[in-house]
C-alpha cells in the first residue's frame, strides 16, 4: 500500500525546499512577535520583508537557544544593509555549507579539471 507523504517528483527541488522552509509550525507569543515584527517594519519600511526577517529570527532564536529579544536588542542600531549581512551570518549558522546566503563570490571552474574535458 503506498504512502500518501510522497513528494511529488516533477516539483522542482528548488519549489519543494521553500515550500518546507516556509510550512514550519513555529508557536511563538504574540507580544514578541509584534516586537519583532514592528522593529523590522521601522527598518526596512516594507511589510513583506520585515516578515520575512522576522520569521527568520525566530528560527535562528529557535535553533541556537536564545531568546529572540535578546537577538532582537544584538540587531537594534544596524542599518539595513548591516542588518542583512548580520542575518545571513545567523541563517549560514542553520544551513548547509554548500548553500550559504549573501556570498557573491564568483565560481571558478578548476583549471586542472576543465582541461580533461573532452570537446
């Protein structure tokens, strides 16, 4: 008998990972929540956005132990810019190495590996 838990094999690996990043259940109090969420709306004046910030923090706040108002009072005084290098140092802490976030850095193909490449 098969499983209804399945993953559909023709969404794309990429869909698939921001749909389960996104679906996480995360119970949080609604005072902080508002904290959070206006002190992100101040920054970045953008409702989408601050958001998105403010659900990252919880899962930072919620992965390494610490409460988010602590990580809240860490991030008050930066800009935005400042404020996102910060946050991608926080979420590269839960990710794999091979994803990191905010990294411009351009690839270079391997020279000894490119010249066995058959054309």
């Amino acid at each position: 008998m098969g499983s209804i838990n399945t993953t559909n094999p023709k969404k794309d690996l990429t869909v698939r990972i921001f749909d389960e990043f996104n679906s996480i259940d995360r119970q949080v109090p609604a005072e902080e929540y508002d904290v959070v969420l206006s002190y992100f709306e101040s920054v970045f004046g953008a409702k989408d956005a601050a958001k998105s910030f403010a659900s990252a923090l919880f899962l930072v706040s919620q992965n390494r132990d610490i409460p988010v108002l602590s990580l809240l009072e860490s991030l008050q005084g930066q800009d935005s810019i400042r404020l996102t290098a910060t946050m991608c140092y926080y979420l590269n802490g839960l990710r794999s190495p091979a994803t990191l976030l905010g990294i411009k850095s351009v690839a270079r193909p391997n020279v000894w590996a490119a010249r066995d490449v058959l054309q």
